[in-house]
C-alpha cells in the first residue's frame, strides 16, 4: 500500500472510531463504547474542576452514572477532521 493510501486509511479508520464513540455514548451501549478504551485508559479533566479517573472500567463506570438514564439523551457530533 502506498504512503497516501495508508494515510487515507488511517484517517478513515479514526473518523469510523470517532463515529462509534458518539454513537455507542447516545445509545447507552456501554459493553460497546468500553471496548474502545484500553484498559491502562486515564481520564483527566482536573483543571476544569474534575477529576481523574484511572482505568476504564472506572471512567465507563462514571458516565454511566452521570449520563445513563434513558430520560438523558445525549446528541454527540463528529465534523471534518482536521489532520495534522
């Protein structure tokens, strides 16, 4: 495979992994939307006044709490990606 096709690859590969996340997250299909984290996955969102979470079971955990009522419908959306 040339360069260009790769890197077309790659950037499609991103684009379809970035797809699943909101569509796994607004479906509260959360076996689906853990599988995409690695285990070793670290959350830090302290400097906006949160916290850090370590490990994804943990952080799936955590906004599934926060986000995984049927009556919270959540609308995530993935735009353009901008490479490099």
């Amino acid at each position: 495979m040339s360069d260009t096709a790769t890197t077309l690859w790659e950037m499609e590969a991103i684009k379809q992994l970035k797809a699943r996340y909101c569509r796994y997250l607004d479906t509260k299909r959360w076996d689906d939307w853990r599988r995409l984290f690695t285990d070793d996955f670290v959350s830090d969102t302290s400097q906006s006044g949160g916290r850090v979470i370590r490990g994804a079971d943990e952080f799936v955990s955590y906004v599934r709490h926060a986000l995984g009522k049927p009556s919270q419908p959540t609308v995530h959306q993935v735009h353009a990606p901008k490479s490099r």
